[in-house]
C-alpha cells in the first residue's frame, strides 16, 4: 500500500522528532503511537510537503484529527499531489 509514501512520511518523520522512524504501517496512529503533538504535527507536514513533490496542505483547514493515520493522510497525499503510487 502506497509505499512511497510512507517511505516519504517516514523521513518526515525522522527530521522532526530528530531520531529515525521506520516501520509505519497504514494503521499507524500520529498522536498516541509517535507520541506527536500538534506542533510536531505541523512541522511533520511542513517537512512532508518538502518530500513529496506537488503537496500543499492549507494549515488553517486541516489539523491532526483529520490525518491522525498513516492510511488517512496516504489516501490524502494521493488525491492532492502529483505524486503516483505503486499501486496506481
């Protein structure tokens, strides 16, 4: 499922909690398995967009609750980027 991309999130990841993350599955939660807080949170997407070519996400629109899955914020990264999956 979507490899790339969590291959992606994980390198987001590991820049903003500053220790390597590996091994997301799609029903990785952010809050309560990675420990991350709103402000992590947003500096995880901010370090995504730099990863994943064509993504943008609106900060006043979205927030955590919206994305707290590794599976969510795939499907959301394959709907609103140019990015294709292996999948596709």
């Amino acid at each position: 499922m979507t490899t790339p991309f969590i291959t992606a999130i994980e390198t987001a990841l590991t820049e903003v909690v500053g220790r390597p993350v590996t091994g997301l599955v799609p029903e990785t939660r952010f809050d309560r398995d990675l420990d991350l807080d709103s402000y992590m949170f947003v500096q995880f997407l901010l370090a995504l967009e730099d990863q994943v070519p064509g993504l943008r996400f609106d900060p006043e629109a979205i927030g955590q609750h919206e994305f707290n899955l590794v599976s969510s914020l795939c499907d959301y990264i394959a709907q609103n980027s140019g990015a294709q999956t292996d999948d596709a």
